[in-house]
C-alpha cells in the first residue's frame, strides 16, 4: 500500500473537481480515517503529509495518539458513547457525532476549553445511521448554545452506501442548505462554517456539493487485516 502515492492521486482529484466547480482546494481537509489500519499506516499517513487522522473506537483513537501525538490533528468519527467522552477527549481536536443533548452536556462538563464539535444530521432518514433530523436541526443547535465548551464548527453526515448517485447526491445538498439554515440564525456558538461529508466512495459527489472535510479510509490507507 502506497500512502503517498494514494494521498497524491486524491490532492489531484480534489484539485480537478475544484477547478471545475470553482472552488479553492485549500477549502478542503482529507481526514484519513485509520479505524482498519494499523499504528504504522497510520504513521505512513502522517509521513505522506495527511495530518487529519480520524478513529471512530476510543480504543483505537488511544493506542494510536499514544505512538503519534500532535503529529496529528485528530478527529472521532464514528458515534460516541457518552460514558467514552472522558476516554477522548484530551486526545481529539474534533468531534464528528455531536448529535444529543446527553452527549453535549458530557463533553460540556469535561472539557477544559472548547471543542470544535459537528453536529450529526440523519439527511438519509435510514433507521440504521445516527444524527438529528434535519427538520429538528435549529432546535438542537440553539439548545446547544448554553453550552460554553461546545463550538459547533459545521454538520456532518454519511450517505447511503449505494450506487445510485442522484440519492447520494439529494443527501448531500440537503446538509448543505441545512448548514446555511444554521449560518442564518447568527449563533456565536455554531459558526457552521464546515461540512464533514464524503468517503472513499463519493467524495467527488460530496466536493461538489459542499464539503470541506472528507473521510477517506480505504482508497488512502487501505484495510489491514487485524490493524486496529
């Protein structure tokens, strides 16, 4: 497995759909999402110049933090437990799965400082994805605002594994004009300035519609059999 060269391959891509849709690729964040690779791939990612590493275990985020450190930037990506937030949250620099009150008023008590949070939102309405529904959206971000440590930084969302790209695509757009509802209210504590959506499979469609920080895990680093 070639990291640079994959990292290389991906920088292209983001750069062409950018050029042809008029975006500035600065715009975009590739968090690399180490969850099925050992500490090693994950180092070579850093190494190749992927500094975003993204874990959705606090198991795995914890072994690889320990061998890594602030060589990386580090995200959870994956839904968290509320009785997990005391295991990550020294450790990450964002939260992807904001999605409950119980959750926010967890990482409210613990945090030092504040933590750059997305809030997760179910565009798909599939019963097997977490997050908010999108018309409970601006009910939760203003109940987030007694929160003084929680910042919401953008919304995030995953769509559907499937092939029909005018599905994925509605899911896409839809978090996007969720995020200018929210930039609309003005909050102070939810900026919303970012979208966390796309992976290895549609992370073309998701640059297109919006994103500014894509998931990539298999297209980038691969799947160790046995990594973490």
């Amino acid at each position: 497995m070639d990291v640079q060269a994959n990292f290389n391959k991906i920088r292209n891509d983001i750069k062409s759909i950018c050029e042809r849709t008029g975006r500035n690729s600065d715009e975009i964040q590739v968090v690399a999402v180490t969850k099925y690779v050992s500490v090693q791939r994950a180092r070579d990612a850093v190494e190749a110049g992927v500094f975003h590493l993204g874990e959705n275990r606090d198991e795995g985020l914890s072994e690889k933090y320990h061998e890594i450190g602030d060589k990386a930037i580090w995200h959870f990506i994956g839904s968290l437990q509320t009785r997990k937030v005391k295991n990550i949250l020294d450790k990450v620099d964002y939260i992807h799965s904001l999605d409950r009150l119980s959750l926010a008023k967890e990482i409210n008590k613990r945090a030092e400082k504040p933590v750059k949070c997305f809030v997760q939102v179910n565009v798909s309405g599939e019963e097997s994805k977490h997050g908010c529904k999108p018309e409970e959206l601006e009910g939760f971000i203003k109940e987030l605002a007694i929160y003084s440590n929680i910042e919401v930084v953008g919304l995030m969302t995953m769509a559907p594994y499937t092939d029909d790209t005018k599905r994925i695509r509605q899911c896409f757009a839809m978090l996007k004009k969720c995020q200018l509802h929210v930039q609309a209210l003005q909050l102070p504590s939810a900026p919303c300035k970012e979208l966390s959506m796309g992976m290895s499979n549609d992370y073309e469609i998701a640059i297109e519609e919006g994103a500014t920080y894509i998931r990539i895990g298999t297209s980038l680093v691969g799947n160790e059999n046995g990594g973490v």
